[in-house]
C-alpha cells in the first residue's frame, strides 16, 4: 500500500511546480508569507484536485481573449512543452499562495519582468502587452473564479458566501502586484465583471487549437492517463454555459454525471496519497504538521 501511495505521489507532483526543484516553502521557518494559514487562500489552493479542474478550466477560458490568446501565441512554447508551462504556471501560484513573503515577492517581481517582454500586434491589428492591467485583470478573474468554482463543486460546496468574498478580496493582492486595476473583489463583482467582458471575446481557429492542445496532451505515464483524461472532461464541465458554447465543447447530462462521479471517486484517492504537496510544505515551515 506504501508503495502504491507513493507511486500516486510522484505521478501528481510531476504535473506540478514543485517537480521544478526551485521552490523551498519549507523556509524560513515561522514566516507566514503573503496570506498565512488562517487564510481562505490556503483552504481554496491547498487541495491538488480541485485546482487541476480550476486551472484546465481557467486556461480554456482565457483564450477566448483575443488578446490574452495573441501573448500566448506568439511568446509561449505551449505546443512543445505544454506541460513545462502549467508547472511554471502551478510554481507562481503555489509560491505566491503559501510560499515565504521574500518567495512570493521574487516570484512577482520575476513575472512582472517577463510580462514587460511579452508585447505585439495581435491578428486584428491592436497591440498588446501581458503588463497591460486590464489584461492582467483577465487573466487573474479567469483563474481565480475557476479555482473557487472548482473548490465548490469538489472539496467544499458548503462554503459561505462570506468565504467566497474573502477569498476574491485577499487573491486580488497577487493581481495588483502584478499590475491589474480595478480588480474584483466578491463574488458579485466578479459575475459582473465577466458579464462585462464576454463582448470583447470571442473564439476563432485559434483558441480552439489551443484548447485541442491541451486536450491531447500526452500523460506523464500510462498509470496518469485515465485520471487526466477524467481532469480534462472535469475542467470542461467547469466552464460557464457560455464559455463551453463558444469552443463548441458541449458535455450531455449523463456524461457530466459520470465526469462528477468520476472524479468524486478520484480525489479521495489523490488527498491520501498527497503527504508533500505545496500545503503541506507550508504547514512545516509553520510547525502545524
């Protein structure tokens, strides 16, 4: 059973940042970096399961951003080393969340200076830039109210609403740091803001490539692929009607029953076998193992 556990283990932290080998969230003892244990921003990001589904449904979503979707297409190398992205993409979110403060500042400070390199002309003729802050407020809204929505629907669907705001309220910290304005900060202003948004999205040939790559992405092992492919049917059940309408990724009733059950079943397995996870790295460094 031992080993079982810890074959479980690796195979899920090879899909995340900490397989990078860069970040030590075990350190400086005491220190409760930007949110802290008592944080809702722990308990959302804390569990594995739900912000795989969050973050696959948050990447779907963003590309219907013309904008967002041109920085993606011109500057990243997501086709090659899809994988290699969503870990660097998993190391700032864990490192931001429950790494130490001088952790989290350095992780801010190094994406802030990549931003300000990733600028051009997208296919309609607007330029853009990844440090321009309305855009940085996309892409922060997208993840973040897919995490929550994951959450809600996996690990704690008895969340109250007064969880939820505080949740939106303290994440905005990140978003600011990195540059966006006007970021929401509760649930109903985020309903708002993306009720706002969706006339300037839109989906063409490709952000559906996009969301193709992602789909046939390759698993990390034979033993993974079954429990990637239910993650990925998850992150696509995740997504607003309206969202999942424009990539043409429709799901029938009884197939998102399944994906659900699926991954009711899935999950408790993956929390037991999760011992040295991002959350539990930062519980150490907080003596509350």
């Amino acid at each position: 059973m031992e080993t079982l556990r810890r074959r479980i283990e690796n195979q899920v932290m090879s899909l995340t940042g900490l397989s990078l080998g860069t970040l030590d969230l075990e350190s400086p003892k005491g220190d409760p970096g930007l949110f802290g244990p008592g944080s809702v921003s722990w308990r959302v990001h804390g569990d594995f399961t739900s912000m795989l589904i969050g973050g696959i449904s948050a990447l779907m979503l963003q590309v219907l951003h013309p904008l967002a979707l041109a920085g993606v297409w011109d500057h990243s190398n997501f086709r090659h080393d899809l994988l290699g992205r969503l870990r660097r993409t998993s190391q700032f979110i864990s490192g931001t969340t429950f790494g130490s403060t001088e952790n989290a500042e350095r992780l801010i400070e190094k994406v802030r200076t990549i931003h300000l390199k990733v600028v051009g002309t997208a296919p309609d003729g607007r330029p853009y830039a990844a440090s321009d802050p309305d855009l940085l407020t996309w892409v922060h809204v997208a993840e973040v109210s897919s995490f929550l929505a994951a959450h809600l629907r996996y690990r704690n669907p008895y969340m109250s609403r007064a969880d939820q705001d505080r949740y939106y309220d303290e994440i905005a910290l990140i978003a600011e740091r990195l540059g966006a304005r006007d970021v929401p900060r509760s649930c109903r202003q985020v309903q708002d803001y993306l009720r706002r948004m969706r006339p300037q999205l839109q989906c063409d040939a490709r952000s559906l490539e996009v969301v193709s790559i992602l789909l046939d992405a390759p698993a990390p092992s034979r033993l993974a692929e079954p429990v990637g492919k239910l993650m990925l049917n998850a992150g696509i059940d995740l997504l607003p009607t309206w969202a999942a309408d424009m990539l043409d990724l429709h799901m029938g009733t009884l197939q998102r029953g399944a994906v659900r059950l699926g991954v009711e079943g899935a999950a408790p397995v993956l929390r037991w076998a999760m011992r040295n996870g991002s959350s539990q790295r930062a519980k150490r460094r907080m003596d509350l193992d």
